[in-house]
C-alpha cells in the first residue's frame, strides 16, 4: 500500500563506484579489486584491495597483507606478488 503523496524519484543515478576485479596470477583464489574514486579531491584515482581465499575484508595495505600471510597462512611474505601500481 502506497502512502498518499509519496512519488519515485525519475532521476538517473549516477554510479557510486568504479569497480575491477580479477584473480591474481600465480595466488590461487585471491583476488585484486581496482576501485575509482568518485568524489572529493582525489576524485578519479584509484584504490587496489586484495582478497585473500576465503577472507570477506579487503587487505587495503603492503602491512595489511604482510600480517595476513606471516600470522595466517605462516608463509613469507613476499612484496613483489602484490601490486599496488594501478597504471
């Protein structure tokens, strides 16, 4: 039942965000996720996330995902698996 007076907005929206994600090369089932910035004054950089298997929160950081792979999954981490580069 629909009130009196109350009418749907027609306007477009516009996309919250700009999204990429894709599996990492030689990471079974993880995953890094490219997402542009929409508004402020860094409006249009990106951001990269990872995805570790089976983990629903992003590793937003290098320390991020340092922490994850030593206390986790007890391997070495290594920096150059994980790029931040988004060029």
């Amino acid at each position: 039942m629909r009130k009196k007076g109350f009418s749907i907005a027609t306007t477009l929206l516009r996309p919250t965000r700009i999204a990429h994600r894709a599996p990492v090369p030689h990471k079974p089932g993880w995953e890094r996720k490219k997402v542009q910035r929409q508004s402020g004054a860094t409006k249009g950089q990106w951001d990269v996330y990872y995805y570790a298997p089976g983990l629903r929160t992003a590793l937003r950081s290098r320390p991020d995902i340092k922490a994850y792979c030593e206390n986790n999954l007890k391997v070495k981490y290594k920096a150059d698996e994980y790029d931040f580069v988004t060029g």
